[in-house]
C-alpha cells in the first residue's frame, strides 16, 4: 500500500464489506431492510412506553432509553455503509471520521452501562420488592441515566484524542466498514502501545466490568426467583429475565471479543464480521426481544395501535 506523510492525510477510504457489484446490491438490500425494522421497531417500542399509563415503572424509562440509543448507535454507521454499498469511492473526510468514532462510542458506551443498570434495577425489583419504589425512584433513575451518559461520553473523549492522536503515515485505507479503534490503530507508523493499554483499561471499566457485574447480579436475581413461592410469579420474573439476558449476551458477546483481546490478533475477515451483529443486528433484535416476551408491552402496543386505527378512521 501507498505510504502517506501524517499531514497529507485528509481523508480515509473505507475498504467495506465486499468489493464485488453482486454481493454489495445483496448486502445493501439486506441492511437497508434490517436499519428500517430497527427504526420502525425502536420508535414504536418509544411512542407506546411514552403514551402508555401502565408502562410507567423504572424497567420501561430505561428500556425507552435504550430504544432511543439503538437508534442513535445503528445510526452512526448503518447509513454511511449504506451509501458505500452503491458508490465505488468509499472515502470519508478526517473530520467525518473523527466524529463517526467519537458518537460510535460515546453511544456504545451509554448501552454498556445502561444494560447494567437495567439489571441493578431486575436486582432490586426481584430481591428487594418492598423497597423497590423508594430505591428506584424518579431522581435515582435520571441520577442512573445521566452516569451511563457520562460514562459513554468520557470514554469516548479518551479515545477518540489518543486515537486520532496518532500519525497516520502507513496508508489511509481503513480496513472496516467504518471508522474503528483497531483499524485506525494499524495506520499508524508510531508505536500504539499506550493507545493499548487505554483501550483495554478503558475496556475493562466501561465493557468488561458492567458485563461481569451484570452476570453477578442475575445470579442473586435466579436464586430469588427460585425462592418464589406461586409458579406464575416465577414465570413473569423469569419472562422478564430472559428478555433482558438475551439482549445483554446479543451485545456484550461480539463487543468483547473485538476490544477486550490483543491487537496482535486482529484479522480484517473477522473484524469486519463481527461488528456487524453490535451494530445493525442487535439493535434492531431488541425492542422485539423485550415486546414479544413481555405481556405488558404486547397488550399497551395493541392498545396504541387500535388507537391509531381509531384516529385514522375518525
């Protein structure tokens, strides 16, 4: 590959998924479908927990939060991808790609923790029921919403000024789909390892520790639901439970297996795979996750929607 001097670089060439016609009208067609479910399903999921008088407990004002997140996450890449799909020239400007990381990260830090919070608050409705309306009242769930907001910001403020930080003298062809730490890393002429040890610190902090204390939390949370005296209380602890669970492992899984690892395992086949499921699968799977296994949100959906039905014919 060409080499650049570290100030002739002004803009990036995003290398993509595919470089055959026949694959990238496949692909553009298949994530253009799942960006509009994962739209479609978010934005309906926020409208029916903000009109619904039943859906009002801290579990829905964190799960709204996380349906708007979704969309904010998907949204930093899908589009851009979408669009290199049916061009020939992949570039992005340095600006363009000092942003896209920066709100990339900032969005996928606020879900790490706000997925930890949505099990700290599956904890206290489950183990401590008596105390659950005074523990997790209005103040304590925007106190909770605002740290997974600062959390997220911060850790992408880090990286993105060590990240870009860097000379990029080796090429400006980024291996991905978009603009990512690891990638961006293999650029640059200048030895990387202190971006490294950010990275795993930093990975350790805002991934790896909210995902262990989640594991951590689930396990008292099933030893309580096993303790519930009535089969149907146990059903609907667990119900909610699951749904929760499988978001979580649909998220974490692929983000740890691309940040908390060495650099020296990187592989661009893999790489670009993987992050697929983070950002266009994941988002678009969780409002159907949580509204098909939750009685509550099915029957406030209908509700909302025969409304609409109502409007319309009125």
């Amino acid at each position: 590959m060409e080499k650049l001097n570290s100030t002739t670089v002004n803009g990036f060439i995003l290398v993509g998924l595919s470089n055959d016609p026949q694959s990238q009208v496949i692909l553009f067609v298949v994530f253009l479908m799942l960006y509009m479910i994962n739209l479609l399903a978010n934005m309906l999921m926020i409208a029916t927990i903000t009109v619904s008088a039943g859906l009002c407990s801290p579990m829905y004002y964190f799960l709204r939060n996380l349906s708007f997140i979704d969309i904010c996450f998907s949204s930093t890449t899908v589009p851009r991808l979408l669009m290199d799909l049916l061009s020939r020239v992949h570039s992005i400007s340095f600006p363009g790609c000092v942003m896209q990381l920066y709100f990339f990260l900032s969005l996928g830090g606020v879900e790490c923790v706000l997925l930890t919070v949505m099990a700290l608050d599956r904890y206290v409705a489950v183990c401590k029921p008596l105390h659950y309306t005074v523990i997790m009242n209005k103040r304590a769930c925007c106190l909770l919403a605002a740290t997974c907001w600062s959390a997220g910001v911060l850790n992408s403020m880090a990286h993105t000024a060590f990240t870009f930080h860097l000379p990029f003298c080796r090429s400006n062809r980024i291996n991905h789909f978009f603009c990512d730490i690891p990638p961006l890393l293999a650029l640059s002429c200048r030895d990387t390892r202190i971006n490294e040890i950010v990275l795993y610190t930093t990975g350790a902090i805002v991934i790896l520790g909210p995902f262990l204390f989640t594991l951590l939390s689930y396990v008292f949370i099933i030893s309580a639901i096993i303790q519930i005296r009535t089969s149907e209380g146990r059903r609907k602890a667990f119900s909610t439970c699951v749904s929760h669970l499988a978001v979580v492992g649909l998220f974490f899984g692929p983000i740890v297996v691309t940040y908390i690892r060495p650099m020296s395992t990187y592989t661009v086949e893999q790489d670009m795979v993987i992050p697929v499921f983070y950002v266009v699968v994941t988002p678009m799977l969780n409002p159907l996750i949580y509204s098909l296994r939750n009685k509550d949100v099915v029957r406030n959906l209908r509700k909302a929607i025969h409304k609409m039905q109502k409007h319309e014919i009125g």
